[in-house]
C-alpha cells in the first residue's frame, strides 16, 4: 500500500496545459463581451415569474427481476398494497405483508412546473429509485401524483423510463455502464393545475437582477428610460428595478419583449476567484489583478509500504499457519524555495506568475488563500 499526503490533481503537462486554456477563455470571453453587449433578459428576469418545484412517490413496474427486495424495503409493499386498493382490489393482512414484488420498485417522481404552463401541457419528468432496486430499464412509472410546497397537486406522471445505462451479472460478476436506477421521461406528466404569476397584476413590475451589482441596476434602468422615456424605471437597490408597464394585458407583453431584448453597455465585473475545494478546480474572470508578494510552499509527503509475511508452524506442532504485516513509514519534507512574484495588472500576468510557482492546484488552493490574507491578491475568494 502506497499513500502520498499531496499526490498530485494534474501532471506538470496538464496543469500549464489547463492554465493556457483558461486564459485563452477569459479573454476570449472578454473580446466577444466587448463586441456583443449583454441584453437585459441575460441578467435579470420579471420577480415572481418562476418555475416551481414539484415531486411525489411512485412504484415502477415491469422490471425483469431488478425491483426491490421488498422484505427489506416495506414502503414498496405498501405502496402496491394502497395501489390495488385505489383499484377495488382488497389483500388479506397476511398476504400483503407477504408480497415478494421482485419487478416493482419504489422512486421518486420530481418535475419542474414552468411558469405560465396551463393544463393539459406536458412537461418532463425524473425518476429516481429510494429502495436497493438493480435497474429501472425497461420499467413502467404507473399514474403518480405530483404536488407542490403546499400539498396541493399540480401535475400526474406516467409513462415507460427512458434509462441511458446498461448493465449486466453473472456468477458474481458484474458490468454497468452509467447509471441504472435513475431514469426519465419526457413530457411524462401532465399539467393538472396552474399557478399564477403577478405579471398582469398592478401598474408596475419588478425586475430582479441574477447577481447584486449597483452598476448593472443603474445601467438597466438606464436603457429602459433611453428607450422607454425618463420615469419608467427606477433602481431600488443593487439587485431590484421598477418599472412602469402598460395595464392592457397585450401591450404589456409586447413592452416585456421589446424590454428584454435592450442591450447593456458592458462593464467590468468585479475580480473574484472561484475554488472547487473537492475537485481544485480554480477560476479567475479578467478583473484579478496580483500585488508583489514572496512565496514558499514546502512539499510533504508521507509514503506507507506494507510487506505481508507468513509464519508456518513445524509440521507436528499443531499450531497453524499465520499471515503477519510488516508496515514501514516513511516522512519526507522538501524544502520550500522563496519565490519572489512581481506585480501583476492583467489576467495574463497573473497566469503567467502562478505558473511561475510550478505548484499543483491543490497546493494554490491554500496559496491563493494565503496571497489573499496578506492582501496581495485583488479580488475576492469564492469557495464552492
């Protein structure tokens, strides 16, 4: 057995390989951001105009052998039990806590219900397994109910799983390819109620923007009174603006599509860097910018052999044969260089500087961290 304390992410090849990619991305995005400025329906959308979340329980039926054991899991045998009962048909006690469904499994129907979706319209469905169900290929999701936050039943879902894995076993051995007990159907549920949205409710209507920034809101209630005339729009904080919309159902739609498709004046966004912690995956936009600082990162690693040894008795002796573990551990430390890194204004310099370091990204994870609390690092730190 082998263990090492800062086993690497990426090869030396791979990681000046990553970093050259992601400054071709950031300015690439910067260019085409500068010749096609942003619309309004990019960064902020109508308040209250949302998509809901709906989920229920189901039994998928028709599988060849792979649903749950039901012996260990009780709410599928419950569920097929209600079921039949919903039918007219009524099991004995004895029979039903009896029942041995190998080809139904119990899941979990979730959807999402569109804003402004009426009944009768189709929407998508997933289907995951809850039980120690093998596989859903092949399986039927029989009529299941889909309700809201408040209890309230919006859509009812069925149809056969559309399962994108594949798999197979035999004598203990087992093959499978992607995911076997998490499946879809596509336009599986049908709309049963609908939900209202306040966009013809009362004289004005709130935009809210995807991110808080105060130079976006002021630039969209700009455009909007550019276009719209002064007094139709007002910025309320960093993140809400007002507008004055028309009262006749039409004309508001109308004003909705001329109003999203205005363009924005581009702006520099404010510098921050993203860190995966789980995968350390790092991600700089253009506006990072790094002040002069001096950097050592020692490596240490810590590498652990295991050597099994075995200890046969005499052939008399009537003891018996005995397997041992010889463990050696071994700790080393390299010693950190003291590197000197110079200012650095744009993106490409800061790449260039980092790269510098020859670290792994996990060692920049705490090294970013690091340059950030002496405040050489100008931006702001965004752990995911």
């Amino acid at each position: 057995m082998h263990a090492s304390a800062n086993t690497p992410f990426l090869s030396a090849i791979s990681f000046h390989t990553a970093w050259r990619l992601l400054a071709l991305v950031c300015f690439s995005t910067l260019i085409l951001g500068s010749a096609q400025a942003a619309r309004i329906k990019e960064v902020a959308s109508v308040e209250g105009v949302r998509t809901n979340q709906l989920t229920g329980f189901g039994l998928v039926v028709g599988l060849d052998g792979t649903g749950d054991q039901t012996t260990q899991m009780p709410y599928t045998s419950q569920g097929i039990t209600n079921y039949l009962q919903q039918l007219g048909i009524t099991l004995p006690i004895a029979s039903a806590s009896q029942l041995q469904l190998k080809n139904v499994a119990a899941v979990l129907v979730t959807a999402q219900l569109p804003a402004f979706a009426r009944p009768g319209q189709a929407i998508d469905v997933n289907v995951s397994s809850v039980g120690n169900s093998k596989s859903l290929k092949g399986g039927m999701l029989i009529t299941t109910p889909l309700k809201g936050a408040d209890g309230e039943i919006y859509a009812l879902a069925q149809g056969n799983l559309v399962v994108a894995g594949a798999g197979a076993s035999a004598g203990g051995s087992k093959v499978q390819v992607n995911h076997l007990s998490a499946g879809r159907i596509p336009n599986g549920a049908q709309v049963e109620r609908s939900v209202a949205t306040p966009l013809q409710q009362g004289d004005n209507l709130i935009l809210g923007l995807e991110a808080s920034d105060f130079q976006t809101a002021r630039k969209v209630a700009q455009a909007i009174n550019n276009r719209f005339g002064a007094g139709t729009a007002q910025a309320l904080d960093g993140r809400t603006i007002k507008v004055q919309a028309p009262m006749v159902p039409d004309d508001r739609v109308n004003f909705m599509a001329e109003l999203e498709e205005l363009p924005l004046e581009s702006s520099i966004p404010s510098a921050k860097v993203v860190i995966n912690s789980r995968t350390g995956s790092i991600v700089l936009n253009q506006s990072v910018t790094l002040g002069p600082c001096a950097i050592a990162h020692g490596n240490l690693s810590i590498s652990i052999s295991s050597t099994p040894n075995v200890s046969q008795p005499n052939a008399l002796s009537g003891g018996q044969t005995t397997v041992t573990e010889k463990t050696d551990i071994q700790i080393k430390s390299e010693p950190g260089m003291l590197i000197q890194l110079p200012p650095a204004p744009l993106l490409a310099d800061v790449v260039r500087a980092l790269n510098s370091l020859g670290a792994t990204p996990q060692d920049l994870l705490a090294i970013l961290q690091a340059i950030k609390a002496a405040g050489a690092l100008n931006a702001e730190l965004e752990v995911i």
